[in-house]
C-alpha cells in the first residue's frame, strides 16, 4: 500500500466476506485499499511532500543560488521512463531535439547532447566527444575506453569493434561500459551485457563484474543466414526396451548420463528394429527387456571400450 491510513479517510475496499451464522459475526478479508476521490498514487505523494515539509527540507536556508557560469549542468529525468538515454539508443534526433527544447537548456548544451548519439565509429570519435566535454570523470571514462581498445588491439580483434558513445542499456545497474553484438545477416544484437561492479553487493558477494546474455536462437539464426548446415545431433547410446524394460531403462539411462554420456530411449522398438534404424557406426544400439539392469552393464562397457579402440 503507497499510503498511510488516517482517521475518518473515505477509502474504498476490495474484500472477501466470511460470515458465522452461528454467533452472527462477518469479518472481511481486504486484499486492496484505495482512497476514495484521489487516486492511491496521488496521495501517498501528497503525504511524502508534507512529510518532508514538516522535516524543514523544502526550506530556503538548503538552497543554493545557481551560478552564472556552471562547471556543469545535469540532466534528470525518470530512471524508468529514461527519455533520453531510449532516444539516444534509438538515434531518435527529431524526438531528441524536441524533447530538449521543452526543458528550456542553453543551447550549447543541447548541440552536446544531440551529438552524442551520432559518436560511432572508429577511435576517432573518441576525439571528437573529448572536445564536448571538460568534466573529469566523463574525460577518464573516454580514457577508459582508449584503454580497452588498445587491449582489443593487442588481441587482434579491434576491426571488428565499433564505438558507439549513445549505446545505452535498459537496466539501470550498469556501472561501466556496456556492449551489443552484433553479427551479419541478422538486423539485431545477439548479444549484450556491460559491466556491473555494484550488482553482486545486492546478493552478498561485492565485487567487480561483468556480463552477458547471448541468445541461442539469435546466434543459429545468424548462422543459417550465413549458409552455415548443422548435422542432427546423434546421441552416444540408443536405447531401446522391451514391454515392462521401461523402469530398468529409465534407470540404466541415468547411469550413464551420469558419466557424460549422451542416451536417447526409443520406445516400442524390437532390438531387430534398433539395428535397422541407420545410426551411425560409433553410436552403441541396446535393447533391454525385463532382466535386471545389473546384468547389461559389463556388455555395455565392453561395447564402449570397443568404440574407444581399447
């Protein structure tokens, strides 16, 4: 609930009724409480404003007089909306340039912000954004990134990275750079992530990190545009059981995939079917009836020794 119940407050109830008609009495079970006339939003933020009122920090004494030439100038806007940092991601520049017409900024400030999503390129954007700015920590990340190139470079992988200054990310965690793949034949990332050094501390274990998710689906997509041909995967074992085997091979599979073994169970074949199927020569058929499991496995293991060449 975003606000707090006071005394004589119309509210309107959402509950679940229970009555005992032996003694008479009804209880209601509320699952929601919503202040009638305004909205549950609207006043819990009229509540917090007068809190904070009645705690002197919308006084004049914490106000600070707005220089006439400021070192630097902030742009704030929602964490969850981020108007800004979407339109830059999205090179939105019409949207952009309304949008910071409407907050009424100096006009140098609004030409820096507007260039900074079209810096992709090569390490001579890093150049240009140098020119944009005189604030320190935006100076030592572009630092920072002259850095990871050279360690790219090194690598022998800097042809195949691209900056981009207005890549942003949705999530707000991000304390560092951030980064996209991207692959040919494929009009989006199949990978993202960036680095996260203040996540872990939410779950106990700070320290500094970085990661990424890479899309599978994406990644075979990308594949297969590019004409790459992926064989059927064939399993280590194919096994196969007769009527009432199915317990035993149930059993006898987990075995084996215990010990990395790759098994895939047919069911309702014979073991004259199993040996007509095709697979290939290194892959081992069994077919297991109602004896006990104990009494294959020795038969197995030699049949793998013998795939081996042991």
């Amino acid at each position: 609930m975003f606000f707090a119940i006071g005394s004589s407050m119309k509210v309107i109830v959402k509950a679940r009724v229970s009555s005992f008609p032996r003694t008479g009495a009804v209880q209601l079970y509320v699952s929601e409480i919503i202040p009638d006339g305004a909205g549950a939003l609207n006043l819990a933020f009229e509540q917090l404003k007068a809190k904070l009122q009645a705690e002197g920090l919308f006084s004049e004494r914490y106000k600070k007089p707005i220089p006439s030439c400021p070192d630097s100038i902030a742009l704030v806007t929602s964490p969850t909306g981020a108007a800004v940092r979407d339109m830059m991601a999205h090179k939105n520049a019409l949207d952009m340039q309304l949008y910071l017409d409407r907050l009424s900024i100096e006009a140098d400030v609004s030409r820096r912000l507007m260039r900074l999503p079209q810096l992709f390129g090569d390490a001579a954007v890093l150049d240009e954004a140098e020119q944009l700015t005189k604030s320190p920590k935006c100076l030592g990340a572009i630092a920072h990134l002259r850095q990871v190139l050279s360690i790219l470079q090194d690598y022998g992988c800097a042809d195949c990275v691209s900056i981009d200054l207005g890549l942003t990310q949705q999530a707000n965690y991000y304390s560092g750079v951030v980064f996209h793949g991207l692959a040919a034949e494929l009009g989006q990332p199949l990978l993202s992530g960036g680095r996260y050094d203040g996540l872990p501390a939410q779950f106990g274990r700070p320290m500094p990190a970085t990661g990424f998710a890479l899309s599978l689906k994406l990644t075979l997509m990308a594949l297969e545009r590019q004409g790459e041909t992926f064989a059927p995967p064939v399993p280590d074992v194919i096994l196969s059981f007769a009527p009432g085997g199915l317990r035993s091979a149930i059993a006898y599979a987990h075995q084996l995939r215990d010990k990395g073994v790759s098994v895939a169970l047919l069911y309702g074949l014979t073991a004259e079917e199993l040996a007509d199927q095709g697979i290939k020569s290194n892959t081992i058929r069994l077919s297991i009836g109602t004896e006990h499991i104990d009494d294959i496995i020795a038969d197995l293991e030699a049949g793998f020794a013998a795939v081996r060449g042991e």
